[in-house]
C-alpha cells in the first residue's frame, strides 16, 4: 500500500492541543489495524531540544535510539504504544544544518541554495524517509506554531507540494479554536475563517476542519464553516474540552475523524474494521471512576511549569487508574524544602517522587527530603538525579560521610559517589559525555525490581525478565568504589549495566518502597502498558504509605 501523509496544522492561537488531535487520529487508525507513525516538526532553530530550558519548551522527551526530541513525542508513545526514533522529531535548525552540511560538501554543483527548492526538498525528504523507514500505512506530521508565523512557512510550503505531488494520499487538518463570546452569548467562527484564509494564501486548502472548543458545537456553525472554508460538511468537526487527554481519541472517533481521513484517502471506512477500543475504555474507566485518591508529592525545581515533567506526571496518573485511585498530584518546589519545613511540606502526601534535573540549585532540599522519607517509611521513587540524590544522602547520613557529593555539585569532595567515569572523562566536550537512549540493565535475582518486573501483570512473555532496557539522560554516575559499602549498610546496587558494569538501579533494604533508578522509567509509560516501577510505587503508596 502506498503511504498517506496527513498533516496537522494550526490557527488562530497556539497550545490548542495539535499533538493531541495528531496522536489521537494515530491511535484510531492503528486501532483499525494500520501501520502508523507521528512525527513532529519543530519551526524553532535549535537542532533539537535538548538544549532548552524546561520553562521554554517543557520537558526534553528521549527516544529509544537517544535522540533528545519534542514532549509531543511522549504522546505518541504512550497514545500509540509504539516507540518512535530521531526521524519522528525534526526542527528547522537540523533541516538548515544538513543543506548547509550539503553545501559545503558540494552537493548543489554551484546552485545558488534557497529556501525553495532546497529547504523545502529536505523538509520533504525527512517526511518521506520516515514513511519509507518501515513501510508505514500512514504518517501523521504535526507542524508546529501557528499559521501566518514565519518560521513555519517553509513547512506550510512543503505540505503544499506534497499534496500537489501525492493528490489523495495527502491531507491537511486545520485545528482552529471556536471563542465563545459570553456577552454575545454566541460562538464565533470569524477566527476560524481568517485562519484557513491564511493557510490557503500559502497555497494550502484544508481537507478537515477541526474546531477546538469549550462549547457544543451546533450543525449550523459547522455547515457554516464549512461553506466559507471550502470543505465537505462531514468533515467539520469539534473537539470540545475534555475531562482528560485520553478522552480525546473517543471524542475524535464519535465525530467521525478516522472515517472521514480514510474515505478522502480512498479506502472504504465502511469494509476497513472499526478501531477497536476496549482496552483503552477500559483504562478511561478506571482513571474516570476512581474515587478514592492517592496523594503523591514530587519534588524537583521546574515544578512551577506543569509540561516540565509531563512524562513522570503521566506515568503517574497511568499507574493511579491501574491501582483504582485518583491521582492527586502536589508539585514542590525542592529550593523552599529546609529540615524544618519538610514535616509540613509532605503532610498527606503518601508517596514522595525525585525529580531529574541537572545544576545545584534546589539539590539539599532533595537530601532533607530523601532523608526525611528515608527515616519515615514514605514510598519514595528517585528518578536520575534523584537517584543520585539518594546515594548522595545514604552516603552522607548513613556511611557518616559528611562531604558526599556528586562532583556535578562540589567538584572537589573528597567522597565522589556520583562522578564521572574514567573513560567519559576523556571527551573533552561534555556534550558528547551524556548517556542518552537505551541501555540494557540486568536485574539481581531477589532483589525488589527484580520482583516487579517480574510480577508485572500486563509481562508480554513468560520468560523471567532479567535484562531489561531502559532510557538514559545524564552525564554522571554512581561510583563503582563505594558500591560494597553501600550494600553492606543496606543499600543494593539491583539493577546494572551488564556491559559497562554502570550502577543503574539502587534500592534500600528494609524500606516500604525506596528505590532510584539512573534511567528515565517515565519516558517508556504507555496507556495500555503502565510501566511496572509506577505501577508498584504507587500500590505502595496506597497500601503502607501512611497519610503523615
Ligand atoms: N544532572 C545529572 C547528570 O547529568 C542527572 C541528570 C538527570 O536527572 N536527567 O548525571
């Protein structure tokens, strides 16, 4: 089958959920037993987002193959339960550094190099390689910003020629947002039509109208936009807000959206099956249903910005539906944490998450809290650095080692349990020292982590799982020299790298639930396959985590 290419744009306001639509249409389609894959491209002139602050742009997703990508990459993963790769995320500055790249090689046999045609090519070539990679039935690419932005004119151009070169195999859907006037009391759609005005100045008409809403939208408005904007009046469609995220591919199913994208791509919805979708009821039942809570604190110092930790956030309200609890998320700020403060700040909470993070600040408001959960029995979940964190502490309230440190905070401590490893030292750049993408980790028979992965009730195989794979993002490491110490003292070293010999996962003894992994779990949490440390942290919560 040849590959369709749907495209997501949007206008009249940003943030109105494209990534959402985009990886709600890739859910139906694949649920109706297509090969489908999102990709996401970014008008900014970073190469990619690794380098961003978290305010700025949210939180830095990871992919398996260690690409440092969009947080709407998580989305894809978790709505679709597939992985996605570096091709699934492309920004202006990669496109603009291979044709420069290209340039300089020669490659344009003295052509003057312009936007179009040699940007734009590019823009298409990434497109379709990704649909080629592994013969995908659909490829849904989001393009970031607005339209009418400057930056995403090069992209707008490239959809438009890839719809004058593919005819049926390629559609657009147009996101606009539907204000309602209070004093009016009336919908306006005036925005919409402005911005499909735009988009078709660019040269693009949209197939498929999808009006973001916080009100029911009448089939008179709906017929309406579609006479002004030129399209079929099926293919007006709402999306209204929703209690949940994982609402909207529901929503999007009730309004037609598969059906129409199939029939305008030439199939017959009527003879392709429905998407099935009683798994992910199944689990919108339960995160819908539950009324009991569970209050879960996570500490870490970009808590103010509610995308900065998207995934964790995620994984958590995966694993709080599977356990029949409503997730009450409380975000702390770890710079305000003081010893005589932390009783306070984590009373009702019942279990206590450690961010990631990178630099000093707010770092002893995660050792005073690591400590206080530590000596209270509180289920505590250190993630990267916030397993650092925890050996940190250990080392420094429990091996009596009052100076511990990792050297990315005191780069003269005299007790380094997290340092750089001798062969990393070496690079001179510290860009090329971070661990990224997927290691292998064996699991110690016996140890905690080796029971969860292995009780796991959604396990795919009945082999015991010894090896797992998880992603990485940091640069520092638990150091090898104190590893006897800590385990003789209580603190197991259960998860490592069977090549590297790399500490990956340390768990306490004796402890409810204290464990910290140098990997990112929460970058791997899918909707219909909760990862099994959040599942098992948040049971603990519930089940011995005491309300303080
Ligand atoms: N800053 C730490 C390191 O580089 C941890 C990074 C993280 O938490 N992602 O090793």
């Amino acid at each position: 089958m040849t590959t369709k290419y749907i495209f997501v744009t949007g206008g009249v306001a940003s943030s109105l959920g494209k990534g959402i639509i985009a990886a709600s249409l890739g859910k139906l389609l694949n649920a109706r037993g297509f090969r489908v894959t999102n990709q996401k491209l970014d008008p900014y002139i970073n190469v990619d987002p690794g380098t961003l602050n978290p305010y700025e742009h949210g939180e830095c997703y990871v992919t398996v193959d260690g690409h440092e990508a969009d947080l709407d990459l998580g989305h894809y993963e978790r709505f679709l339960n597939v992985e996605t790769h570096k091709a699934n995320n492309i920004t202006t500055g990669r496109i603009y550094q291979n044709v420069i790249k290209k340039e300089r090689r020669g490659d344009y046999l003295g052509k003057t190099v312009q936007v179009i045609p040699h940007i734009t090519d590019e823009i298409k070539r990434n497109i379709k390689a990704l649909g080629q990679s592994a013969d995908f039935d659909f490829v849904i690419t989001e393009i970031g910003g607005t339209v009418g932005d400057i930056e995403s004119l090069p992209y707008i151009e490239s959809l438009r020629q890839m719809k004058w070169e593919l005819g049926n195999d390629c559609l657009c859907i147009h996101l606009t947002y539907v204000p309602f006037l209070a004093a009016a009391k009336e919908l306006k759609t005036k925005p919409t039509q402005h911005s499909v005005k735009d988009l078709q100045q660019e040269g693009v008409q949209p197939d498929i109208i999808i009006l973001r809403t916080e009100h029911h939208i009448s089939d008179e408005i709906r017929r309406k936009v579609a006479l002004f904007c030129n399209v079929e009046p099926d293919a007006v469609m709402q999306s209204i807000d929703a209690s949940s995220i994982y609402r909207v591919p529901l929503n999007m199913q009730a309004e037609g959206l598969d059906r129409v994208v199939l029939r305008k791509t030439g199939f017959n919805p009527d003879i392709v099956p429905e998407a099935d979708m009683t798994s992910w009821n199944g689990f919108l039942t339960k995160l819908e249903g539950a009324t009991e809570e569970v209050h879960i604190a996570l500490v870490g110092k970009y808590v103010q910005l509610q995308d900065a930790y998207k995934s964790i956030h995620e994984s958590l309200s995966h694993a709080a539906a599977y356990n029949n609890r409503k997730l009450v998320l409380t975000s702390i700020l770890s710079d305000a944490i003081t010893p005589d403060n932390i009783a306070k700040s984590l009373k009702g909470q019942q279990g206590v998450v450690i961010a990631p993070g990178f630099g000093t600040r707010g770092v002893e408001g995660k050792f005073v809290t690591l400590h206080y959960c530590r000596e209270n029995n509180i289920p505590c979940f250190g993630i990267c650095m916030g397993m650092q964190a925890m050996a940190i502490e250990f080392a420094r309230n429990v091996l009596g080692y009052a100076d511990a440190n990792s050297v990315e905070f005191d780069e003269r401590t005299t007790h380094n349990v997290i340092d750089m490893m001798e062969d990393q030292k070496v690079l001179v750049n510290k860009g090329g020292s971070m661990r990224l993408g997927a290691y292998p980790c064996r699991l110690r028979k016996g140890t905690r982590v080796y029971d969860i992965y292995n009780q796991q009730t959604n396990k795919e195989t009945d082999e015991p799982i010894d090896i797992i794979q998880e992603r990485h993002r940091h640069r520092y490491e638990f150091n090898h020299a104190y590893q006897a110490e800590f385990e003789a003292n209580g603190m197991q070293c259960s998860g490592i790298n069977p090549d590297s010999g790399l500490v990956e996962i340390i768990e306490l003894n004796n402890h409810p639930w204290y464990i910290g992994t140098q990997f990112h779990p929460e970058y791997s949490s899918r909707v219909l396959r909760p990862h099994p440390l959040f599942l098992s942290f948040v049971k603990a919560a519930i089940e011995c985590g005491k309300q303080i």
